[in-house]
C-alpha cells in the first residue's frame, strides 16, 4: 500500500470551483467515512480549508482509489466529473508525503508562511481520527507534516514574514480605503476607520483583532447569535488601547454597512450575505462618505460580486488577494524550509522502511519460539523417564531460550538497520528465504498492527503551536 493524495486547491482551480468543492461539519464527516469504505481504501483523512480540499489515502491500488474518491469529489460538491477533472492533482507515494509536508509547512499556500494552515492539519487529522478512518500509515505521517511545520516556524523567518489572508486582505482594502501611499511597514493602515466584522467565528477573531491592531477606531461585530458577536466586540479592547468594540443586530446589517468605512465578512454561510441590493440601498445613504469597501474572506463567499460593479463599492476577494503575491517572504527563508522538509521527509522514508521489516522480525521469532518449545517439550519427555528435577528442566529451557534469543538478536537488529535504506525490503525478503517465513503469517502480523486498537492514536500535542488552531481560510 502507498501515500495517495487527491486534491484541488488555489493553484490549480478557480476562487468558484473551490467554493463549490469546500466541505466542512456534518457533510465533512460523511465523506470521510465514504471515502474510508471505498474498497481500495486502507486509511484517510481530508484537509478542507477555503483554498484547498485535499483526500490523503493509504491505497491498496492506485487507479482504483483515484477512480473512487473523484467520483466521491464529484458527488460532494455537485461538480460534473468533467469539470472537476481539470481542477484536480494527483500526488503518489514520495511526491505524496512532500506535498503535505509542504503544506503544514506553509509552502504550498495563498501566502506564503501564513500561520493557519498547520492548525488546520491538526484538525484534519484529530477528525479523521474520531470518525475511526485514520490508521497507523497516515497518523506517522500526520505527526511528521506536523513536525515539520512547527519547525519550519521554529527554525526560519517565514513566520515572522509570512501574513494570514486577514492581513493580506486588510492592506489591500487599505488601500482602497486611503489612496495614498503607506509609509513602510505602516502598522496603522487603518487608522481612524470604523471597520463591521460579520460572521463571529475563528476568521473573524482574526480579523476584530487585526484591524484594531491597525488603527481602527472603531469595530463593529454582527453575526447571527448576538451572544458570539459580544464576545468578540468584548475582546476588542485587549488587542489595542482607544478602539471602540460594538454590537449590531445582524437583521439590522444594511444600517451597520451604511457607517463602515471597511465591511470584513466571513460568516462561512451557505450563500450570499450582502447583496447586490442591499448594497444598493445602503449608497443612497452613504452619498457624503467614503468608497465603500468589502473584503470578502469567506468561501463561499459571503458578497455578490455584481456589488463590486456600483460606483463607490470596491470588493477584495479570494482572487485579488491571490494574485497580490502575499507576504515577501525571502527566498533564504522558503530554502530554509524547504531544507526542514527534505529532513523529515528523509527521516520518514527511513522510519517507513524500518517499520516494514517488522512484521518478518516479528514472524521469525514466533517460528524460532515455536521450534523451541516443541523440542523443549519433547526433551522434557525424555528426561523424565530419568526423573529428571522440574528444577533443572526449567533451567535447561532458560538456557535454550537465551541461545536462541541472542542468535536472533544481532541479525533481527541489523536487518531493521539495513532495512531504514534505500531498497531494505531487499533484506526482508531475504530473511523470508532463508527462514522459510510462510508470507500468510507476515501478513497476519501486519493485519494484527493496523487492527490494534492503538495504531491511530497519536499525540497532537506533541507538536502544537503557540497560535491557535484556526478554522478558517489558510
């Protein structure tokens, strides 16, 4: 069996593709658990985030598991075979393992570095891992991605210099807010401006404090349960001194949209939230203000693109913020990362290898037990007759027993040296010759590990970060 990855993403589909492809909840699970039954399926779990869905497998056959889990895509989001085709990559075995560790690392996103993306790893995999479809294969893996990516922000500079799409988005808006030129590396790109959030959850926690770290003098936060928009309008203070954290009733949106000078919306709703009309009613308001600015983060998204046509009205979406570069990131630090994923993808090729030799390790020392006993229990027949002490036939099968174990012991531990390289299944193989292992048995040892209770179970604490795990875009 190998590393499968199927997916689509920012690099290879349209802003509307991926909206259309995008799962999460209940809906989410449902696939995991389809995808887990595919027959030639050993183990899954799925990364889906606003610019990516990704289905990572542990396939018993290739053409097989790609077959099932487009046809699976296709059916999740509505999209035709034909159509979805396009967007989508393949990804196997080796090119499979570098692509998530390129991923949790931050190389493989909108912005370069952003901060998001290895908490939503965590999450891909903590939910695959409830719903009982991750296995040994995938969680190693999975700790190995995770890994990587704490070191990639440990060890380099693209964390520091790599921005979420929240601050991306924001000095895009910025701009259109005030047209004149920012002074470097300005942190108040929003100053004085009142900023509506709309949506409460993780995204818009970024947001309520990025923009009041950026001047705002003032934010608003509606969403649909009240209770959730006070929490955050509560927080606003603690992330800068003199702005002013607000609530408005979300069915009074059109009112709270009339006084922002920048509208942030990212409710991660079904459909669209702020509409071409009512952003139409909402200019005959606003006649004396500022150009009206949205920034829509949500996918799907959250505003009408006809909007973006009035005059007055600017939308920053998914595509401009794409196709503004992002952060500039240093080509020292993405080398100095890339560098930390050919170590751990190295270090996982040699743990990978290694592990595969076990099962043959284990079934030579059950043969080697076996023989020993029955020639112990035959040699206990024997002596008896000589009333032999039960004494010193336990004694004599200790003996037996330590032979064999440090004749095993040299050879079981350097096969699972040799093994860790290049071409060590070579020497697994070899052992099954030599000590005539009945291959049915390897397997049952191999069956025995996947089935045990404990072979998905991994820490994910291990290799937490010091941000939260963030839900939102990556």
């Amino acid at each position: 069996m190998s590393v499968l990855v199927v997916g689509l993403s920012h690099k290879s589909a349209p802003v509307s593709t991926l909206e259309r492809a995008s799962v999460s909840g209940d809906t989410l699970g449902k696939l995991l658990e389809d995808v887990a039954q595919l027959p030639d399926i050993a183990e899954t779990f799925v990364i889906s985030t606003c610019n990516r869905v990704e289905v990572y497998v542990e396939a018993v056959r290739f053409h097989g598991a790609v077959t099932g889990i487009a046809d699976l895509l296709s059916r999740y989001s509505g999209i035709p075979d034909a159509e979805l085709t396009s967007s989508l990559y393949v990804h196997y075995e080796d090119r499979a393992v570098q692509h998530l560790l390129a991923v949790a690392s931050g190389l493989d996103s909108m912005v370069i570095g952003e901060d998001q993306i290895l908490g939503q790893v965590r999450s891909a995999l903590n939910l695959a891992r409830e719903h009982r479809t991750l296995g040994r294969a995938l969680s190693d893996l999975g700790r190995t991605a995770l890994r990587a990516g704490k070191r990639a922000r440990a060890q380099t500079g693209i964390d520091r210099l790599g921005l979420s799409l929240v601050s991306v988005g924001l000095q895009l808006a910025a701009a259109r807010i005030n047209p004149e030129p920012l002074a470097p590396n300005e942190p108040a790109i929003l100053a004085g401006a009142s900023v509506l959030v709309v949506g409460a959850g993780a995204m818009s926690g970024l947001a309520v404090a990025t923009a009041a770290r950026s001047g705002a003098a003032r934010v608003v936060v509606a969403n649909r349960t009240r209770k959730n928009a006070e929490r955050l309008a509560a927080a606003v203070s603690g992330h800068a001194s003199g702005v002013t954290g607000e609530v408005a009733d979300f069915a009074d949106l059109p009112r709270a949209i009339t006084e922002a000078d920048l509208v942030i919306s990212c409710t991660g709703a079904g459909g669209v939230v702020i509409t071409d009309t009512m952003v139409r009613s909402v200019l005959k308001e606003r006649a004396a203000r500022k150009p009206l600015v949205l920034l829509d983060l949500a996918m799907p998204r959250d505003v009408d693109p006809a909007a973006g046509l009035l005059p007055g009205v600017h939308v920053v979406g998914m595509d401009e913020i794409s196709g503004s570069g992002g952060a500039a990131v240093g080509e020292a630090e993405v080398a100095a990362v890339r560098a930390i994923v050919e170590e751990e993808f190295a270090a996982h090729g040699s743990a990978v290898r290694a592990a595969s030799v076990t099962p043959t390790v284990v079934a030579l020392r059950a043969k080697a037990a076996t023989v020993v006993e029955a020639e112990l229990a035959r040699l206990a027949g024997r002596l008896s007759e000589d009333t032999l002490s039960g004494h010193a036939l336990d004694e004599i099968a200790r003996t037996v027993h330590r032979v064999v174990d440090k004749l095993l012991h040299a050879p079981t531990v350097r096969v699972k040296e040799l093994a860790s390289s290049p071409g060590g299944e070579e020497y697994a193989s070899a052992l099954r010759v030599l000590f005539d292992l009945d291959q049915r048995t390897v397997e049952a040892v191999t069956r025995a590990e996947v089935d045990s209770p404990n072979a998905s179970e991994y820490s994910t604490s291990e290799y937490s970060t010091s941000e939260p795990e963030q839900e939102g875009c990556q």
